[in-house]
C-alpha cells in the first residue's frame, strides 16, 4: 500500500495586481518560462516553470477582496531558489533591474540568503547552500 503522505511539491500560487506585469517580472527577470495562459472563474492567469516548480499567477477574482500585498504577515512569506553561487546570481539580477532586500546575508557556515523585491511585494529568497 503506498504511504498516504508521500508529498511531492507541486505549485506556488501568487495573486497579483497586474498579471502582465507580474509575469514579465517572473519570466524576464528571473528567468521563468511561460507554460499556460488562460482564464479562471472570471480571472486571467498564467502558469510559469520556475526551477522545476509551478507557479501560478492570478488576478483577483470578481467579488474576491483580497488583503494588500505586502510581507510581515500569517500566511505565506516568500518562496526560495537555490543557486550555486549567490554572489553571481545577485549581480546578474541586479543587472537585469532586479531590486533586492539589503545584501546578501551569512546566515550560518554553510547558508547565505539574499531576498528579491517582486512585484505586489511578493518576496523571492536566492539561497546558497556549501
């Protein structure tokens, strides 16, 4: 019988306030491939490869009121790419106009993090691991 719990990860899932310019940020900047675009219940949406995870990107949804974009709340607070070496990584967004959260940090011996600036402040953490 096979384990009930065996997870794979399979999507994130991003709100946004402007689809288009949310997924020219995913696909230009960080590198994401445009997979699927389509509308949902009322929404349009679309749906990125981004380091061999999924992530979809929807607008609101007529009669939806979501909460304003911003992190420092319960929920979800950004989602990590690991890259093997951070320091290139950061200069090459930086150079495709990519803004970051301060510098990148040493947060033990063997992890530095850095944290992209999306849009609707979505956060994105680069993260090298030795």
């Amino acid at each position: 019988m096979p384990d009930a719990l065996a997870y794979n990860f399979e999507h994130v899932h991003v709100y946004c306030t402007n689809l288009a310019a949310s997924k020219e940020w995913f696909v230009d900047k960080v590198g994401a491939e445009l997979t699927d675009e389509r509308e949902t219940r009322g929404a349009r949406a679309a749906d990125l490869k981004l380091g061999g995870m999924t992530v979809y990107l929807r607008e609101e949804l007529p009669g939806e009121g979501l909460g304003q974009p911003g992190p420092c709340r319960f929920g979800t607070d950004h989602m990590g790419l690991s890259v093997p070496d951070i320091e290139g990584a950061v200069a090459e967004l930086k150079g495709r106009g990519v803004e970051f959260e301060g510098e990148i940090k040493q947060i033990d011996p063997t992890l530095r993090v850095a944290f992209m600036r999306g849009l609707d402040m979505v956060r994105v953490e680069l993260l090298e691991r030795k």
